[in-house]
C-alpha cells in the first residue's frame, strides 16, 4: 500500500468531497502588506542572470484563455534540464481564479495540494472557493501541475491493470517467499518507468519544481512569492525559500514534511502519524453502539489486526468489479478515510460492511479514491509521478534486507500500518535514476516569516514534522491546531483561517506558538 504521499497526498479526502462523495454514492448506491504583485517583475528580479542563459525564461508572457467555470488557463515554459536551459523544455500546465477586486490586487497567492503527484491545476477548480473571501479578493488563487504530474509532461509508467496488480499485492509479507514476490513487482513497477520515462525521470525532484515556480513567479508578474502549500508542498514551498529566500513575500507551509527525515524515515513516521490517527477514530468510534471495533480502544486495536489478518487469508468480496478486496487495500481504504474527521461516520460504515459481512466495496471505493483509480480501471498519473519524485528526492536503503529491516522497525511502532506504508516505498531501491542530494535541514536565511502548520493528530504528516520544520527555518512561525485530519487551513477552523488570511493579506505573521482549538 504505497502511502507515500506525504500526503499526497493525497487530496481525496481533503480537498476533492466532491469526487469523493461521487465514488462513494456510485459504490453504496447512494491591504497589501509589503506588496507582492507588479508589473516590474522581469528576469532581473530574479537570481537568474543574463548569462544564465534563463532570461527568456523569466521573461516569458503567458498567454492566460478562459477554460471555464470563470478560470483562465496557460501554459509556461521551463527547461528540462536547469543545466542546459537552451535544451529541451517542459510545458508547465497553470490555472487562476482572477482575483475579484482589480483595484485592490496584491498579485498571485501560488498553490500546491501535495503528492508529489497532486495536480495543482485540478485542485484550484476544485479548492479556490473555499481559500478565504478577502484572499479571492485580492489575490489570483494560482495552481499549476508541477513537472512530470497532471498536464505537465506527465511521467507514465505503468497500465490500469500493472497498478491494480500492484496496489493489492501482499505489503506485509509474513515469509521471504512474500517478501520476494513485492520486491518482483516492485523492480517491474521501476523497470516499466526505466522503458516509459527514462528522459524525464532525472529531472522531476523537488528542486527543480522549486526553480520553475521562481519562473511562474516572474511570469504572472509577482517580483515577490506568495504561496500555500499543503502535505507534500510544504517540501516543496521549503526549497523554494532555501533556493530564493529574498523571493519570499509570504509562505504559508500546511501539514509539514520535515526536510531531515530520510527517506524510509519519512514512511516509519507516517505510519505512526496514521496510527495515531486510528487511535483517535477508535476512541471516538467505541463511544457510540453498534462500532464494528468494540466497546473499548484496546479492543479495537484487537480487532482490527485480527481483521486484518483474516483479510489477508480471504479477501473480501465487492460489489462494483472483479476485483478482491485483499488485506493491502482494505488498509489503504481505512487510511483514506482517516485524512478527514467528516468522514469517519463513513470509516464506520466501511468498516461495519466489511468485517460483518465480509463485503469490501465502500472500503475498496475509498482505496481507488486515495490513488485516483476510475471507475473504467484507469488512473491519473499521480501514483507514477509520486513514485518518480520520491525516489529521486531522497536516497533509499542500498537493498532488500536493509529496506525489510526499516519495515520490521515500522510493524513495532505502528502495528497496524507501519509494515504496509514502508513496504510500499520499495520500488524506489530498484529505481533507474539515483538521488545526488542527501537529506538536510533548510534555513531560507534572509527569508521573510514563514508561517508552518501542524495539526496535533495528522496521520500523513506527524505534528512533530511542523514542530521541527519551524525550528529549522530561520525565519519559521509555528502555528497548530489542536485537531484531527490532514492539514488544518481548508478544515475551516476560525482560528486558523484569520491567522493564515491576515498573514497571506498583510505579511504579518501570528504570535509563535499559537495553538488554535
């Protein structure tokens, strides 16, 4: 179960209720601060130079047409390889919501929903409306497809049916003999990206996704950047700071991934994050008659590996197509829905279904949700490009006994998800493109506040990733939400919403510390 989606991540259940609720009902039958925006944003407000050879680059104008809904779309140009900008280009797919009051514009107020993998252009037609009033007033609400994901030169390795292969396949192996058979798979899923993709695979890391967006910023005319990134963006909006910390207007860094953690590190803690998050669904879950879980925590923990373990003898049954529900899936379905509170009376359901009846649909519909599966047995590019960017972001053990000795240690610090989280990163051992950076902490020295937000109870990205992220920058703002579910600004908490709004409007950041309820 390839959870690393720093959260995605996964957008399902954060930002997209809306395609969410339409697979689910298909499977049950049911004032301006310090400025920000100009027109004197040209490539010498960049770091690039005339002998760059990116001046074309950053002086690029975008040619923005109107694509529907009240959205205007463009296409920028980056180069391939920052190396050799006069080489091959990529084609960086961008959306915005015009800002609604022209005389009070601040510029662009840039996105990303996380991933790697997330489509940022797919995200701002579903999620610009709920950023704040003030902030669509004032701002264009910006989202792009980063390099290799989306509409943005996508990096495609692997057919409908490879995925579903590999997506229900065993990550807990109990015996060498399991452990053999996903470790094939896995050098199958590397070798069909090695044969797909192997031009684009050297360039799509978060570094150079952070240098284009310096070139969106020049291109929409900002000679300052603002930006709200979510899970996996705030990676993303941290290397941008440590790339171009004079750049930085204001970055709002929401459901933080610690830039130190390496990278079987990061899915050891994301399998605690989740298991802390089941702990809390749990508690809540037994309170109520009827949980399929119990009547206490202790024995809904019980429950849920013995389920679990009965589930990777029988999968079970489901309704919608051919497939069975095995063990690895009904686990991917559980944690999807743990990224919301709002869909916990759901996980109930799902859950009741399942180990009562041993039917496996909604469970298996909240699974195809977290890795954008379609009802026609298609997927977007998101499990592709994730994988891409992940291996290539951070080094991985140097072979399969040292990669099983990080999933041993996960299963002991969170029984129920740590083997099925780590397990899922194997690919990245047999990946054709070695990474040429080591993880290390970010400091965007000179940079303005940065504002970063950990919710207490995030199962992607564990609070103490905010904790540390904060600490790490120099100019780091901690702000927390005492809560559950991933990412805490769309959640709609007033707190969070003023603090965030205010400091996106006016570059004024909150009180360090603040914890919001």
């Amino acid at each position: 179960m390839p959870l690393r989606r720093d959260g995605d991540q996964v957008r399902a259940a954060r930002f997209i209720g809306v395609a969410m609720a339409a697979t689910l009902a298909a499977a049950t039958g049911c004032s301006g601060g310090d400025g920000g925006g100009g027109k004197e944003a040209t490539a010498a407000t960049s770091p690039a130079t005339a002998g760059s050879g990116l001046g074309a680059f950053y002086g690029q104008k975008l040619s923005w047409k109107s694509c529907g809904g009240g959205f205007e779309c463009a296409t920028a140009q980056v180069p391939l390889d920052y190396a050799k900008p006069s080489g091959e280009k990529v084609g960086i797919s961008m959306i915005r919501l015009p800002a609604q009051d022209k005389s009070a514009r601040i510029g662009s107020l840039f996105t990303n929903p996380g991933g790697p993998g997330g489509s940022g252009v797919d995200f701002v037609r579903q999620a610009a409306q709920s950023f704040g009033a003030d902030l669509r007033k004032r701002f264009d609400i910006v989202g792009f497809d980063p390099r290799g994901v989306g509409a943005s030169d996508p990096v495609r390795c692997n057919s409908g049916p490879q995925l579903d292969k590999f997506f229900a396949a065993d990550t807990s192996p109990d015996d060498q003999q399991e452990v053999n058979a996903f470790a094939a798979l896995s050098k199958e899923f590397a070798n069909n990206c090695k044969a797909k993709a192997s031009a684009e695979l050297p360039y799509v890391g978060t570094k150079d996704a952070a240098h284009d967006m310096d070139i969106l910023r020049a291109a929409v005319g900002d000679s300052k950047f603002t930006y709200y990134g979510a899970s996996y963006g705030t990676y993303l909006g941290a290397i941008y700071a440590e790339e171009f910390p004079k750049n930085v207007r204001a970055l709002v860094l929401d459901g933080a991934v610690d830039p130190k953690e390496s990278a079987v590190g990061t899915l050891v803690e994301q399998s605690k994050g989740f298991e802390t998050a089941f702990r809390a669904f749990a508690k809540d879950c037994v309170k109520s008659a009827g949980c399929p879980l119990g009547t206490s925590t202790s024995e809904a923990e019980k429950n849920l590996a013995s389920f679990m373990a009965k589930t990777d003898k029988t999968p079970l049954a489901n309704t919608r197509d051919s497939r069975k529900v095995t063990e690895s899936l009904a686990v991917m379905g559980i944690a999807t829905a743990l990224y919301l509170k709002d869909y916990w009376p759901l996980l109930r359901q799902a859950l009741t279904q399942a180990m009562q009846k041993g039917d496996g649909t909604l469970l298996l519909a909240l699974a195809d949700q977290m890795v954008e599966r379609k009802p026609n047995g298609t997927y977007s590019n998101q499990t592709d490009a994730n994988m891409a960017v992940n291996c290539i972001d951070k080094p991985n053990p140097p072979n399969l006994a040292a990669y099983g000795k990080a999933a041993d240690q996960a299963k002991k610090e969170a029984p129920h998800f740590g083997s099925f989280v780590v397990w899922g990163g194997l690919p990245c051992i047999y990946w054709p493109v070695q990474p040429k950076q080591q993880p290390q902490a970010v400091h965007a020295k000179g940079a303005k506040p940065i504002v970063v937000i950990g919710t207490l109870r995030d199962p992607a990205t564990p609070y103490k990733w905010a904790q540390s992220l904060a600490k790490q920058l120099d100019s780091g703002v901690l702000l927390s939400l005492d809560g559950d579910g991933h990412t805490a600004y769309l959640q709609g908490n007033a707190c969070i919403t003023q603090a965030t709004d205010k400091y996106l409007l006016t570059t004024e950041p909150p009180k360090d510390g603040t914890l919001c309820h």
